[in-house]
C-alpha cells in the first residue's frame, strides 16, 4: 500500500501550509505599495552563501520565536520571507505587516540552506541591534519595531557564533 505524502498538517484551526508557504501569504512587499511593511536592512553579513530568513511575529514573549505552526494554527500574527542571499553590501528585506502595530522581528542567515537553524553555521539578529546576543535568543525587548500605514525602516546586524556566544563580526 502506497501512502500519498501530506501536503499540509492538520490542527483543530484547520490545515496548516508545508513548511516553504508558512506565512507566505501577502508577506512580500510589492512595488509601489505603501504599506503597512517593514524594509530591514542587513549589515554585517558573513558572505553571500544561503538564504535570508525575515520573520515577523506578534510582538509578546509567548509568541515571539515560537514555531510557525502553532502560530498559524491558532490563527496569529506570522509573516516569513525567504529569499537567496543577494550579491550585495546590506541588501534589504521587505515584509508586509497585517496591520499597522508593534511586531517582533527575526532575521536568520541560513548559509546551508536547509531550513533549520544550527548555531555553528548560522547567523541570526533582530532589528533592535542587541549588541551581543550571548548564548542567548534575541529578547523581545530588542526585537521590536513599530509599523505604522507606510513602509517603516530599521537595520539588523547580523551575529554568528563568536567562541562562546554570538556576536557581530568583527570588520
């Protein structure tokens, strides 16, 4: 007997997208749109390998970070794009927010590509430049920003595993 593989899963708030279209859903920025978004851009990069991750979650410690499938189940606040590493100093994200509100914000470099994040590859960030996050996530306090009805700005330094912690790259 041949199983079909599940092209979604299943929760009691109904079905839940596979992975590469969780929080697709009007998520990207389109040209000439004035918002509500956000443009983030990316500083201090480790190279051009990979793929960059911009989440945006609901801006409370319960939900900031939490897994994408328990947010979209619960039908909450959850946008992703990802797109290959652009051949550029600083490029820049853009997400669309649902609404005009304070949100949370995560920026993963996933230099192998493969959708998981590992601490001795990986660099990650939020836009409120934690100056060092340690062997810690980033806090919700640092990771915060305020999206009004137009396209807001904020700068995300990148941190990769410095010795016993992140940190950003030394230039």
């Amino acid at each position: 007997m041949l199983l079909a593989p599940a092209a979604v899963l299943l929760t009691a708030a109904g079905p839940v997208p596979p992975y590469e279209q969780r929080g697709r859903q009007d998520a990207d920025c389109r040209a000439n749109e004035p918002g509500p978004a956000l443009r983030v851009e990316v500083v201090g990069l480790k190279d051009t390998r990979g793929r960059l991750r911009l989440e945006l979650y609901p801006a409370n410690q319960q939900d900031y970070l939490a897994d994408d499938t328990d947010l979209i189940a619960a039908g909450k606040v959850f946008k992703r794009i990802e797109v290959p590493v652009p051949h550029q100093p600083n490029p820049v994200l853009c997400i669309r927010a649902p609404r005009p509100g304070t949100y949370a914000i995560a920026v993963v470099h996933d230099r192998d590509s493969n959708r998981k994040f590992s601490p001795f590859t990986d660099g990650v960030t939020a836009t409120g430049n934690q100056p060092n996050l340690g062997r810690s996530k980033p806090r919700l306090a640092n990771s915060t920003v305020q999206i009004g009805q137009g396209v807001a700005q904020a700068r995300a330094t990148m941190q990769y595993l410095r010795g016993f912690g992140f940190a950003p790259l030394s230039r």
